[in-house]
C-alpha cells in the first residue's frame, strides 16, 4: 500500500480531523465533487438526471459505526421513508447501506432484524437493497446476514471486495443462492497477512474473480456486479462477458458518483446497463477520506478549495 494511501486511511480514524474538516466551508466546497449536496434531496435531484442520461443510481446516506441503538432506528426509518419516497418518484433507484449504520458493532440480532425491515420494504416497492462491506473484521458477520437475507428475498446484494485473500471462497460459497453480488477492489487499510498489498496484484484479482462471477450468473443465475472506475478492467470484462454470452443486464456496472462520468456515459451508449451510487448526509467525513485514498493525487483538489 502507498505511503499516502495508508495516511489518508489513517487520518479517517481521527476524531480531532473530523471536527475540524467538518467546520471548513473550503471542504464542503471539495466534497461536492463526490456528491450534489448533503440532502436527500440533493440525491433524488442527482437520480433523476441521470435518469435522463440511460443510468440507474444507488443511494446511500453517509454514517457508520454508530453506538447507540436510537440512533440505528433511526437510520431504519429513515430508509423506510426513502424507499417510500422512491417508489413514488419512479426513480427506480436502489439503496446501499453498512451494517454498521443499522448497528451491527452493538447486536447482529436487532441489525439483522432491521436488514429484513428494509429488505422487505425494498421488494414491494420494486427497489433493492445493498450491504456495503465495510473493513475485515465485519466479513463473518456481513456474510452471515446476507446469507440469512438472501434465504427470503430475491432483490438483496452484497459487496465482496478483491483485495481479500478470503474472497475467491467466499464468492464460491455464495454462488448457489444467486446472489447479487457487488464487486469491489476493497476501500480500507488491511494488513498484508489477508490482503494484497500491491494494487497490480488486486487489479488481477479483480478480473480472475469478474470471471468466476460471470460463470456463475451463467450457472446458477442472480445478477454480477462490477464496482470499478477501472475503465481498462472494464472493457476487459466485458469482452468476456460477450466470450460466455453474459448479457447486461445479467451483468452491470456501477460508478460513485462524480468519478468517470464520463465513461459513465459512454458505456451506456455501448449497451451496458450503469448505475451510479449517491451518497449525501452530513457524516461525510471517514468516506471522504476514503475517497482521497483511492487517488491521492485528490487531496490536490482539497487544497484548492482551500485557496478558492
Ligand atoms: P482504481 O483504484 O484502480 O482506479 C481506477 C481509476 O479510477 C483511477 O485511475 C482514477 O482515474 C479513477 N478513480 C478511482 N478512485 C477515484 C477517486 N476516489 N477519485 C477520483 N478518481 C478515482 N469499497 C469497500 O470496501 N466496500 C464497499 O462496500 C464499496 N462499495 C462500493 C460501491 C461502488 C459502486 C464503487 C464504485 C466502489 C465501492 N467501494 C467499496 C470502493 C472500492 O473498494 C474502491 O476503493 C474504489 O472503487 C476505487 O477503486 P477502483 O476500482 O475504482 O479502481
């Protein structure tokens, strides 16, 4: 992992940070260039466009290991009333949520209970929902829900990310249930013992993995997820997809948005069916972080902000 990376992933734990960023106009000025605004309706505004443009979109609202269960039933009702909202609107949108959001660090039970509320409410009003993975000691339990959610519902997915050694296992494991699986290159600072540390290493991972993911939506059904802005990965599964007579639709790509529009766009006018994932709230701070990770060549985007 670059020296930056691990910094910037480290900086994410620091409370004294958050405070301070959160308070700077100059980095609610940078952030708007991963989301159109803190509001939920800022993302449905952001949905209907592109919409407009042939794409499909995710929302997620911004939050993470929370420690108090008030404050997890709250994150329940709210996505109650979105899907409520979204149903109305026509959007077709989907929701993606962490684990830890519905208060997994304080009882599986009860964020397992509220994952069948939402999955629920997600299948009657013709949505989906997503569970983000989130870092390598919430695997177990993230795969122990979705197994328990996928038993009863059709339209539920998972993130699974390359970079786990674990993950080729996993991926087979789940393959029989159809699941609707996400696939990730993985946001967080693992150590080397069950990650790879090098980027080539997971890019190949990656594509080993997209290809065992193709197989098996052809075998078993379910629905193949691609979550990268790696344009020439991209292009490569695709051609494999073509190779296996994958079609999209069996198989999508999903964007951030405000990453790659572009090629956003340009897939679509390919054929491929694109969804891009929204985020808005106000806890934007660990996913920001992340976000500056993944290309620290961003935090220049930060500094400018700051002299704007
Ligand atoms: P890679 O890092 O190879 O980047 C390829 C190219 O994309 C770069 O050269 C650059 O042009 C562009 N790019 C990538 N990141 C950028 C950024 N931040 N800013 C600007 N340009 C950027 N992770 C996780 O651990 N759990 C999860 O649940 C999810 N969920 C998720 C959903 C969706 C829809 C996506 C797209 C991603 C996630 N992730 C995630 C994040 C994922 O693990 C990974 O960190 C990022 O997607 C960055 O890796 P890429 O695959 O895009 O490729």
């Amino acid at each position: 992992m670059s020296i930056a990376r691990s910094l910037l992933l480290r900086a994410a734990d620091s409370q004294w940070l958050a405070d301070q960023m959160s308070r700077r106009s100059f980095s609610r000025r940078a952030i708007r260039r991963f989301m159109p605004g803190e509001e939920l309706a800022d993302a449905i505004g952001a949905a209907a466009t592109l919409k407009g443009q042939g794409m499909g979109s995710l929302f997620t609202r911004l939050g993470e290991g929370l420690t108090k269960q008030s404050d997890a039933d709250a994150v329940r009702d709210h996505y109650l009333d979105v899907f409520d909202q979204l149903a109305a609107r026509k959007l077709g949108t989907w929701i993606s949520i962490k684990p830890t959001q519905l208060g997994l660090d304080l009882s599986v039970d009860k964020c397992l209970e509220y994952l069948h509320t939402l999955a629920a409410k997600a299948a009657s009003t013709g949505s989906s929902l997503w569970i983000d993975m989130e870092d390598a000691s919430y695997v177990d339990r993230t795969l122990g829900l979705y197994r328990e959610l996928k038993a009863k519902y059709e339209p539920v997915g998972l993130a699974i990310q390359s970079y786990l050694f674990r993950t080729p296992r996993d991926i087979e494991g789940l393959l029989p249930l159809k699941p609707w699986i996400r696939l990730v290159k993985g946001a967080y600072a693992e150590p080397a013992a069950i990650a790879f540390p090098v980027k080539r290493d997971n890019d190949l991972a990656f594509f080993d993995l997209s290809l065992k993911m193709l197989d098996g939506v052809k075998t078993y059904g379910g629905l193949a997820v691609f979550g990268t802005h790696d344009i020439a990965l991209l292009r490569r599964i695709i051609a494999s997809a073509k190779e296996r007579g994958v079609t999209p639709g069996q198989y999508e790509i999903h964007m951030l948005y405000g990453i790659q529009p572009v090629a956003q766009r340009d897939f679509v006018a390919q054929g491929e069916a694109v969804k891009v994932l929204i985020s808005y709230g106000h806890a934007w701070f660990k996913w920001f972080m992340r976000r500056l990770a993944e290309r620290p060549a961003n935090v220049t985007f930060v500094l400018r902000s700051m002299l704007s």
